[in-house]
C-alpha cells in the first residue's frame, strides 16, 4: 500500500473533496449557520445538567463535528448528544 492510499484510507475528505465545489460550499456554510443556532443552546444546557462549566458544552459539541468531516467515510453527516439512560 503506497502512502497516498493509505492517507486516502485514513483521511477520506481527500477522496471527495476533489469534487467540492463553490456551491456545495455555500449551501454548508449556510446549513452550518442553521445547526451552529441550534447547537449553542443545546450544548450549553447539556453541560449545565452534567454540572459542568459551558464551555465544556461547547467544545464536546464542536470537536465531534470537526473530527467527523476530516476522518468520517461518509459525505453526509449527523452527529449529537445522545443522553444517557438515567442511572
């Protein structure tokens, strides 16, 4: 297996995103906007029910998302806070 394979395997946003385009890029930025919206809420009130600081919240939502589009396979992507079963 050369190396160009074997980042292809391991990084697949180099296989699709040769075939990106402008419009692609402005229909995610403006989904991105819409979710960002939503996520903010969302990922504060979670932290807050965990007893955690915000920011905690914050970034346990946003690094799923960036981790997920650089090294998932698939082109479409859902990713959130599943709760927990109560204990």
């Amino acid at each position: 297996m050369n190396i160009p394979s074997l980042a292809r395997r391991y990084l697949p946003i180099l296989t699709w995103g040769s075939e990106y385009t402008g419009k692609t890029l402005t229909n995610d930025l403006i989904v991105a906007g819409i979710v960002t919206v939503m996520l903010i809420p969302q990922s504060l009130a979670y932290a807050l029910l965990a007893g955690l600081p915000v920011q905690v919240g914050l970034f346990a939502s946003m690094a799923p998302l960036v981790l997920y589009a650089l090294f998932g396979t698939s082109r479409t992507l859902a990713v959130g806070p599943w709760p927990s079963p109560a204990s």
